[in-house]
C-alpha cells in the first residue's frame, strides 16, 4: 500500500472509535500525531485530545512509532538534554541491518560481501524526525525543536538484525561547561523515564546500557541486551572536530519495530487512553 492509502485506512479505523498505534510512515509528519519512543516525548500524548477535537473523532485516535534507525541514538541524545547538556550539532552514519528492508529484502548478490551506501528516505527521516520527537506540544500541533542540526549518512550492511551508529555530537554550551566523558557515561547509565516508573511489560529495566569493552557494541553479540528493548553504547572517546563520538545499536525489529510499537501501546494503555 501506498502512504496515502496507510494515512487513509488509519484514518478510517480510528473515525470508528478504534484506537491506531502504528509502526508505518504515513502519519509521522501529520502534525497532530504523535511519533513516540515513550522514554523521550511522553508528554506529546497530550496532543491526542486535539487531534480527536480536529477530527471529530471520539474514542479513536493515532499515534505511530519513528524510523527504526532512529530508536539507536537518540535515547542516549534525549538522556543528555535532560540532563543539561543540549546538543547543538550531529553527524550520524547509520550501518543498517538488511531486516530493515522487509521482506524479501536487498538482494543477496548486493548484500554478500558488499555495503551499499543508500538507503532511500533514510537520511531524510534521520535528519528531520528527531526534531519532531524532540519538540513540543503548542496548542493543536507538535512544534519541532530546531536544534540539533543533524547530517546523516545511511547504509545497509550483512547484518541480520540489529542496527548500528556512529555519532559524534557537538554540545550547545561554552567549553567549561561540556560534560566531560566520564559524566556522560553518568548521564547515561542513570538515565530512566516513564515506562521504567510505569513498570510496563516491554520496557527496559535499563533502557541504556554502556559497554566498556573497545570492541563493542556488536549486533551478533549485544543486539538482544533487554529483551532487544535497550540502547547499547560504546567506544565514548574525545572526538577531533566535534565534542564527543560513541557507537550506538540497537534492536531494529524489537525495539524499532513491533516491540516498539508494543510498547507505544502499553504507555497509552497505562495513561488510559483505551479506557
């Protein structure tokens, strides 16, 4: 199906009084539908009653989960902004799983031995969703954040699942009050939200998880970490042009996709939107 039949079979159900939590694209940029990862904008739920008023809808209602790439770094980004610590720029080059393609998928003779450095849509989504999961709620629309100013790079590489970034992050903040490494590491271990106090059936006990070995994180051996449901970092280090620079991985068709959205719907469920 194309986008504007998924917008429109969404639409349909939810004009049905039946609540739609979807991991497809079409309505990621309806401006009154929220693009959650539970942990990071859990206050844009309060966008729901709006977008029931603008559509007449009563018990129905959407909500979709962001690009499955995206679920790898922007934990670890979000638990530094909450913490003080804006990031005003950010380079990411993403080396996506071939289950990210669906089924059936990239051909073998392209992936076997071989990286192909495209992936169509992908660098777009990575550069313009984040800003919408890092925005606001403003009256009957989510306003995007304007920072970070995000370049991407996305490629597809001969992995099974799990996909992985590179990510080097400049901080919005004068030199003296950069977070050294040994604080974001901190930062991160410590970091919890919303589906942790909720105790919600899919959620990470620890949603980030940072490995101190220089050789990880590796999809075979970490992409599992939390029942697929954890942020795995590694390698934090000194970065010559930027700030900082880590690998991130994660679960791309847990995290990023069904679980994901399974867990979008236990939130919902929890802050009684299915009452």
């Amino acid at each position: 199906m194309g986008k504007d039949e998924i917008k429109a079979l969404e639409n349909a159900y939810a004009a049905e009084g039946i609540p739609v939590v979807s991991n497809a694209s079409a309505n990621r940029w309806t401006d009154d539908v929220p693009m959650l990862i539970p942990e990071i904008n859990f206050s844009h739920l309060d966008i729901i009653a709006e977008q029931k008023k603008n559509r007449g809808w009563d018990k129905g209602f959407i909500a979709v989960k962001p690009n499955c790439s995206l679920q790898t770094y922007m934990m670890p980004l979000y638990a530094l902004q909450k913490a003080g610590y804006p990031v005003k720029r950010m380079i990411v080059t993403t080396l996506q799983a071939v289950s990210g393609a669906g089924y059936p998928g990239v051909p073998s003779f392209d992936m076997i031995d071989n990286i192909v450095p495209f992936i169509g849509g992908e660098e777009e989504k990575t550069e313009k969703e984040c800003l919408k999961i890092l925005g606001k709620v403003a009256g009957s629309k989510i306003e995007n954040a304007t920072l970070p100013v995000v370049s991407s790079t996305c490629t597809r590489v001969p992995v099974i699942d799990g996909h992985t970034a590179s990510v080097n992050l400049e901080f919005d903040l004068p030199e003296e009050k950069k977070p050294s490494l040994e604080e974001i590491k901190r930062v991160w271990r410590e970091f919890s939200s919303v589906p942790q106090e909720l105790n919600l059936p899919s959620a990470p006990k620890n949603p980030i998880v940072y490995r101190e070995e220089e050789n990880r994180p590796q999809p075979a051996r970490d992409r599992d970490t939390e029942k697929g449901m954890a942020c795995v970092l590694g390698r934090l280090r000194k970065c010559n042009v930027f700030d900082v620079k880590f690998v991130a991985l994660s679960h791309n068709t847990k995290r990023g996709a069904a679980l994901g959205g399974i867990l979008n719907a236990e939130l919902l469920k929890a802050k009684g939107f299915f009452d």
